[in-house]
C-alpha cells in the first residue's frame, strides 16, 4: 500500500509548490520519508549519502523524498518501499524550490541541446558512424551505441520509459544538458550540479563545461586553458573562493575568470544568470555565425527579444572588473574582424559553392568526399577559429583555426569542386551539364575576387611590391 504520512505530505507539497518564490528554503527537521530513504541508502550506497551530507540540502533537511517524490500523474512514478518516488529528478523537479533558475535555464539553448537528435551531426552518428546493433525494449529496431553515448551523453537523450515506469537504458542514464524527461521538461541541472552533492563549486570550475564543451569542433576547455585566463586560473586556484556561497568577481575573488563567471555569475552590477547566451554577441555554432536573437527566434525562446547589443554590453560589464576600457573595446573589435574574414573568404563563397555542387552529388549527404571536406571546415576548422577568438587563444584561432580552413579550403575543396565539375561539363544530361556550367562559373568568380587572387598568381601587383618590402625591411632588422 502506498503511504503519505497523511497531513505530512499535503502540508511538504503546498510548502514545496510555494518555495520557488523565496528561492530556496529550509525545513525544520527531516521528513519521516526522507528518514528513511536515509537509514537504507547510508549503508546500500554510502557514496550517495556522503555526497548528501556535504550538500546544503543536508543543512536545509532536503532530503531523497523532497527531490525524488511523485505522484500518480507522473509518467516515471514507481513504487518503493512503499513510497511513490521517480527515478528521475527533472528541472521541474528542482522548480519546486528554484523557479527562477529553472526558468533562466528552460529559456536557454543549453535547454533545447538534445533537439541535435534530428540534426546532421545525429545522422553522422546514427547512419555513418552507427548502426541499428543497440536494441532495448523501447527501441526494438535498434539505436547506434556511437549516438547513444557519445551525442546524447552531452546533448541529452529523450528517456523513453518501459511499462514498469523504469527508463529504457539506451537512455537512461544520461544527464545530457538538454535532456527530454518523462514529465515533458527539457534539460538536465545535473549535467553541472553533479548529485548528490550539488556543489556550486563544481559547477563554477571551467571543468565542469569542458566535459561537453571540447574536442574537434567546439574545444572551448582546451582554448581556455592556452589563454591567460586558464594560465591565471591554474596558478591560482587556491585563491578563487570556489566554495563561498556569494562569489562576485572583483568582490570575493579577483585572480582570474572561470567559463560560469563570464557566462553566468554575478558581478557587481549583475545577477547570476541560468541562460548562457545572454552574454554572448555571436552564436558561432552555424556555417556562417549569427546573432544570439536570430538563433534563440528559430528556437522560440525568449531571448529573440534580446538584441547582441545588450548581450555585449553584459559580457563587457564582466570584462571591466579586470581590464580597462579600452583594452576591451579593442578585444571586441578584433574579434569582429576575424569574424568577418572567415565570413567573406571562406564561409559564404564555400557554403555557395556547396550549394551549386549538390546537384551533381547523387545519393545521401555524406556518401562524397566533398560532404566531408566542407563540413569539417566549417563545423570543425572554422567553429575553432571563431572561439579561439572569442576568448582569446591564438594557436586555436591559427593554426587548429584559419591555417587549416584555407589548407582544406584550397588544396581539398576547391580542387575537389573543380574535378566535379569538369566531369560533368560535357555531360549527355542537360540539367547535369548546366550545373557544372553553373558551378565553374562560380568557381571562376571566387577565385577571381581579391580574397583569393593570389592562389591564381594574380596578387596585385602594388599589394605584392608592398609585402616584398616588409620582407626585406624584417629580414634587414633582424639578420645576423
């Protein structure tokens, strides 16, 4: 028989529904649920309980039941002990007593990660990398196991649950950022607040991000840790007050910036934010970067009433309690300028040309080498660039950045592109044969402008004299 503790839990669930306003609050005394989850979990898994014990939820008599409780409408509830508890503590969970973060966070892009399930990277995984080997009950016709624990991991999977209330385990466990949970919440607070100790000084280490935010085609931990401020961070760490409960910058600690003080915490001026994108300018992640407001319109998310301008001025606003303003007005205009180039010389003419050659690539995405070439340079080479820039690490920028979009953009692509369309230039299909048309006319057209020139020895002939003199100036300087 399930049992509530009668008047005890209608009064825990009105005083629960009530906590968000107050943001946080603290019972009396453990309830008699909590008690016993307790008595149980501290010998079958001391682990949980002492990650429990160093928790403020400890301190506030939060305990299992307050977090894992249910109820007969909830899609994930089972029986336990004689308690109705879900397996699965959702944003809507954790709303109870933190409405606002919750919101910030549901507002945010970290909230839709999982919505990747239906993108070009998925299918990679899926069809390229993957096949259907990774049968369970909820997916009898199989799952890629290379999706499953790679994509979804960061990205969040959608938890399917099997008749028991149970999760399905090709998607469970998982604390993906943008998870889809049983009770229709997007999101995952644990993929930073690891359980069961919720440390807020876990989540302000730039470690934290970089379990997702690394690698190939977002390596924002590793150009963190190349540029002054993961230098600055690593030789004095012992000074960041990771563990204080208010943790301003430029008031608590001042030795160095973490990816949550730029992104996300209070400065003096400034409230803690939930929603990462509410101090970036650029949204680096397409072919071609966007502003913030034109990514966050396509998701529908509240942040498309948020112009770049103001986002800006709330990253700078950070900026300032460390450097002045000028050294941080120039940092943005030369980001800009990156931006721009990888804009005008590479992105734009490469995603044109792309387009002009689909039609004379029969058969999926990904079945041609060109399909790979220009993804890599720009969801690879070009996304390192433009974040190397972004926080300011040079080798990212060049050489894991621009250097290897105009090596593959250059000796790859277009080579790659000029093949396909001298091929099909005299074809016997006329739609085939105007394509090529259409295609080495482009092609003609980008290699023609003064951005590339110079790869047909047509550099100009003043701009060329002018680089010849630099250097013989710098080898005069500096020759033995």
């Amino acid at each position: 028989m399930r049992t509530r503790c009668g008047s005890w839990w209608v009064a825990l669930a009105a005083l629960l529904a009530g906590a968000g306003a107050q943001a946080g609050f603290t019972l009396k005394e453990l309830s008699p649920q909590s008690a016993a989850c307790v008595a149980c979990h501290k010998k079958e898994s001391p682990v949980i309980y002492e990650q429990w014990g160093s928790s403020k939820h400890f301190r506030a008599n939060v305990g299992c039941y307050e977090c894992h409780m249910a109820t007969e409408k909830d899609p994930d509830a089972y029986e336990h002990y004689g308690q109705l508890i879900a397996t699965i503590v959702t944003p809507r969970d954790c709303a109870r007593c933190h409405e606002k973060e919750v919101q910030e966070f549901s507002d945010s892009h970290h909230a839709k990660g999982a919505r990747i399930l239906g993108s070009l990277d998925n299918i990679l995984a899926e069809v390229v990398e993957g096949n259907n080997g990774f049968r369970t009950p909820a997916f009898p016709h199989g799952n890629s196991a290379a999706a499953v624990l790679g994509c979804w991991q960061c990205h969040g999977s959608e938890v399917k649950l099997l008749p028991n209330g149970r999760p399905d385990p090709a998607t469970w466990p998982n604390t993906g950022i943008g998870r889809i949970n049983p009770d229709g919440s997007e999101g995952s607070c644990t993929a930073c607040h690891s359980r069961h100790a919720f440390s807020a000084a876990q989540a302000r280490t730039p470690d934290t991000c970089g379990k997702c935010h690394m690698g190939p085609d977002h390596p924002q931990i590793e150009i963190y840790n190349e540029s002054k401020h993961g230098i600055a961070y690593r030789a004095n760490v012992d000074k960041m007050a990771l563990n204080n409960p208010k943790w301003v910058v430029g008031e608590d600690y001042s030795a160095a910036p973490t990816c949550a003080t730029c992104h996300m915490s209070a400065t003096r001026d400034q409230p803690i934010t939930h929603d990462v994108g509410m101090r970036i300018s650029w949204n680096n992640r397409p072919e071609i970067s966007v502003r913030p407001e034109v990514a966050d319109a396509k998701l529908g998310l509240p942040g498309k009433d948020v112009p770049w301008e103001k986002r800006r001025a709330n990253m700078m606003n950070v900026c300032l309690n460390c450097h002045n303003a000028n050294y941080v007005n120039a940092f943005y205009q030369q980001y800009d300028a990156l931006i721009e180039l990888y804009h005008e010389k590479f992105a734009r003419p490469g995603l044109a040309l792309y387009q002009a050659a689909k039609p004379l690539l029969p058969g999926p995405q990904f079945s041609h080498k060109i399909d790979f070439i220009w993804y890599e340079i720009w969801h690879h080479e070009g996304r390192r660039a433009r974040h190397g820039a972004s926080m300011m690490g040079p080798d990212y920028t060049h050489w894991h950045g621009t250097y290897e979009v105009a090596k593959h953009f250059y000796s790859e692509y277009i080579p790659e592109l000029r093949e396909l369309a001298e091929k099909n230039l005299h074809s016997p299909d006329p739609e085939r044969r105007a394509a090529a048309e259409k295609l080495q006319k482009l092609l003609d057209e980008v290699l023609n402008h003064d951005n590339h020139k110079w790869y047909l020895g047509k550099m100009d002939p003043e701009e060329k004299a002018r680089r010849e003199a630099q250097i013989r100036e710098f080898q005069k300087r500096y020759s033995k």
